[in-house]
C-alpha cells in the first residue's frame, strides 16, 4: 500500500490547537495552545500521512515521554480533535486508564479546555456531567479504567491510552482494539512513562516501537516516538536530560530536574524513580534501598534503659520456627526516633542458606545479640515472656503483628499471659500499609531522625533491603534475593506506621483492630 503526505490535513490538525484550544493550568494558562516542536511532528504524523483511499495511515500511536513534560493537555486535545473535527459520524472517543481517577486526569483537561476555550470551540462541544458531547455529529468522549469497565459492546473512533504502563492486565486494551472494526480510521494514542513490568502490555507496545522506529517500513500503520535516555547514558548529565525531556524549559524546569538528581545521588532508591520518571528508564522494581553509610551516621549512644516508663510503638514479625524472628521498640524524643530490637532464633537457624551469613547469625547469637531457644525450632513462649517484661518495662502504647502469620497464635498467647488485648494491632503486610511508613523511614535515614544503637544484626539487615516500588509511585521493604534476611527493618517500619498513624489521628484503627495506613 502507498501512502501520501497531506499538508492541508496535516495543517488543519495543527491549526485545531492553536485556533481553538487553550492552556488550563500553569505559567500558560489561558493562553492559545501553541504547539511545541516535537508536538507539532506528531500531529502533523499522524494527521497528515494518508492512504490511497484518503483515510489515515497510522492506527496506533505510540508517545513514550517523561513526567510533566504535558502528557495530558497533549493528549486532551488530541481526543477533542478526534470528537469534534476528525470527518467522523457519531464517534466514540475515551480516555483509558488503569484506574478511574487517572482515566479521568486526560478527559478532565478536555474538560477544562472547552469550558475556557474559544467560543468557536463551545459551539462545536456540549458538556455533560460525564461526557463532552459533539453537536455537529452525535459523538461523544468519557473516560473508561481496567477497574470499571463492564464488557464489550463500544465502537471506538478515538481511544487515548493514559500512562499505558500501569495497566493491571491487558484485558482493556484488547477489548478496546477490538471494537474499532466498524470504524475508517480509528486511532489509538498510547501517550505513557516508562514502567517496570516486562511481562506487561506497555512493554510489549514499547517493544513493538523501538522495532518500528528501527525499520517503519516493517509497521507501516504503527506510529512510535520514544524520548528517554539510552541505557549506557550519563543519567547525571544535562545533556541527556535535554534529550530526554523534549519539553525542558517549558513544562519541566532544569532547576527541578537538577534538585531531583542531587536527591537520587544519596538515595539508591530515589535514583530508580528519577531515572524511570524523568529519563524514561525502565527500571527494576526492587533494588538495593539504603547506603550504610548513611545508616551509621543515625547511630546514637543513648541506650534502650534511659527510656524506662517512656511511649513505646512495638512490632512483632515472626518467621518459621527455624528463623529469625524480631520485635522492634519504637520511642520519639523531641524529632527523632529511637529504635531498638530483639530478636530471637533455635540454636540452629536451618533457614539462613549462606554459609557465611549462618556463621555470623550463630556467632551474634554466642554473643547474646540474637536471643537462641533450646532445640531445632525457636520456642515462641520464651518471646512471650520477653515481651510482657518489655511491657513492665516501657510504656507500651500498641503491639503491631502480621495477621497472617504465626503471630496471630502468638497474640492470643500474649493475652493469656495478661498482655491486654486492645493493645494488639494487626498490621497488613501489603504495599498500601507500608507505602507511608516505608517513605517515611526513607527521609528520615537520609536526615538521621531515625537512632539506632549500632546493633549489628539490624546493619546487616539493612545492607540487605531493597525497595519495592510499584506503578503508583508507592515503595515498601523487599528483599534483593529470597535468602535475604531483613526482618528487623521490616519490624522498624512497622513501628514507625504505627507512630505515625497515632500523631496523625486516632482514626486510623478499625474497630476490630486492624491497622489501616
């Protein structure tokens, strides 16, 4: 098949933004949509380039692209085009997301648009509560996520894929292609950062693109632009962040972008998200978390006694019975925590697998730094009787334990023995219960408002922690291989979820004590 430029096509689609559309938000706002240079190849692309037959070349539109680089102004106006201009009886346009807030980010800029835009545009769109109606040819534009939408049955002539990367499945994108059969030139606009799953729909489409952008001729009616840095990039250079960022200078500052570099140049952590959201990276979504060095500089001489009948926040994470269990204690004085932990372990720990490691752990535990029970398996009772002592010792405020585990006996052990009951929390060991707590332990290693007392099982621990960051943004403590041990820091965030949520309000806890963060 042939295919052709259009200029008075490609022109007309241009002419849409700068004649009709408006900025919503920023420095810009209320000013006519001029296009950037890179906006303007893509929408002159795929406007302009036609078949024999008059309709549209591309079919699926490709735009892998940076956060606050203005995805979804972008995006908006290309679905208002779509809706309103595009030669099309009664089409259907959506916006499409993995969830309904962020489907509704791309249909609410179109939104903002009609309602300050030209009176031109009023004329050609109606607003309804969930809808931009077309007056001119009975179409329409809404929003539609993976987690509400309820089957087949649409006919989509424009379909705008928001942030493809955080799709939960693919179900959506499949159902949403396949409605287009009745349509003469549908077009899908998968506009997205770069993710983390490679088993996902996003990177079998960015996948898809780079072989496009390698050979067009191969994927004729495939549209791809990627901008991002390469893999063997500089990331802490400028000059790659230029080219990474086709909008630098106008949506997103280089101040911002050189903050963020300082920032993730003393995280390992936060160097995963920059790279990811600002230089297009895929990345992995567990790496190692936190530099030692910055831990030891949190080490503090104030022992666990002078905090005797002082607040406590206590977090218990059991494993088998041939592990390594540990309890953090919580206390706050003026801005800093205090943590401290106990652990406890059989006199062979069969599930530490490393031979060195299993040396060292044995070790602390002739050193008396690891608490060892009598046989083959930890004796939960001699941790019952530690943490009811702990209890006369200390203000214990509440006990956090994983209700999955073999804690939930544990706790009912802990009331027979008179611990009082409404002091026992269950804390979910999900990523939405440690995605606030776990940012939080971030910021405070790296400022060192987090004090430990240089105990060396917890160092070892945190040299093993990687950070688990899923597409929201959301990160918790994972480890980098399974044979890690990392239970102390596990316990610690907890401790710091359960401090938080008390300063913050009281109406964090469930009636049936169950810990929501």
């Amino acid at each position: 098949m042939a295919y052709r430029f259009c200029e008075e096509t490609a022109t007309r689609a241009e002419r849409f933004f700068s004649q009709l559309l408006t900025f919503v938000e920023g420095e810009k706002a209320g000013k006519p949509f001029a296009l950037e240079a890179w906006q303007r190849k893509i929408v002159r692309d795929i406007f302009g380039w036609l078949r024999d037959d008059g309709t549209r070349r591309y079919r699926i539109a490709y735009i892998e692209v940076p956060r606050k680089n203005g995805k979804s102004s972008f995006a908006a106006g290309i679905a208002l085009y779509l809706l309103l201009c595009d030669k099309e009886q009664r089409p259907q346009v959506y916006s499409c997301a993995g969830d309904r807030d962020q489907a509704r980010i791309v249909f609410n800029a179109a939104r903002a648009m009609v309602e300050r835009g030209s009176q031109p545009l009023k004329d050609k769109a109606e607003l309804r509560q969930y809808q931009i109606r077309a007056r001119a040819n009975g179409g329409w534009y809404e929003a539609c996520s993976a987690d509400d939408y309820k089957g087949h049955g649409l006919s989509p002539h424009g379909i705008i894929f928001d942030e493809l990367h955080v799709q939960p499945n693919r179900l959506l994108w499949d159902a949403m292609l396949s409605g287009r059969g009745a349509r003469r030139q549908p077009l899908v606009v998968a506009i997205t950062t770069a993710g983390h799953d490679r088993s996902s729909i996003c990177w079998e489409m960015h996948q898809r693109a780079k072989a496009a952008i390698a050979n067009p001729e191969a994927d004729p009616t495939f549209y791809a632009v990627i901008f991002g840095a390469d893999e063997q990039d500089d990331w802490k250079s400028e000059e790659v962040w230029r080219k990474a960022n086709p909008n630098l200078g106008v949506s997103v500052s280089l101040e911002f972008l050189r903050e963020e570099c300082t920032a993730a140049q003393h995280n390992p952590a936060h160097e995963n998200v920059f790279r990811n959201l600002y230089l297009n990276q895929w990345t992995q979504q567990a790496i190692r978390w936190i530099q030692l060095d910055a831990w030891d500089k949190c080490q503090s001489d104030i022992t666990l006694d002078e905090f005797a009948g002082e607040p406590c926040w206590a977090s218990l994470d059991l494993a088998s019975t041939r592990d390594i269990n540990s309890l953090s204690l919580l206390f706050r004085r003026d801005n800093d925590y205090h943590v401290y932990n106990r652990y406890w372990m059989p006199q062979t720990p069969r599930d530490i697998k490393a031979r060195a490691d299993r040396v060292t752990v044995e070790n602390w535990g002739k050193q008396g730094l690891i608490r060892q029970t009598e046989g083959d398996v930890t004796d939960y009772r001699v941790i019952v009787d530690d943490i009811i002592e702990l209890m006369e010792r200390f203000d214990l405020q509440v006990l956090a334990y994983d209700p999955w585990g073999p804690a939930r006996a544990m706790a009912q052990m802990l009331v027979q023995s008179g611990f009082p009951e409404d002091k026992l929390r269950e804390f979910r060991q999900n990523i939405g219960s440690f995605a606030a707590p776990s940012k939080e332990f971030e910021r405070r290693v790296g400022n060192a408002t987090i004090k430990h007392d240089g105990d060396p099982v917890l160092r070892w621990m945190v040299g093993n922690v990687a950070a688990f960051r899923d597409n929201n943004d959301n990160i918790r403590p994972s480890k980098h291989r399974s044979a890690d041990k990392i239970d102390g820091v596990v316990t610690t965030i907890m401790s710091l979820g359960l401090a938080m949520a008390e300063m913050q309000s009281g109406s964090v806890y469930e009636t049936s004590g169950s810990l929501l963060l």
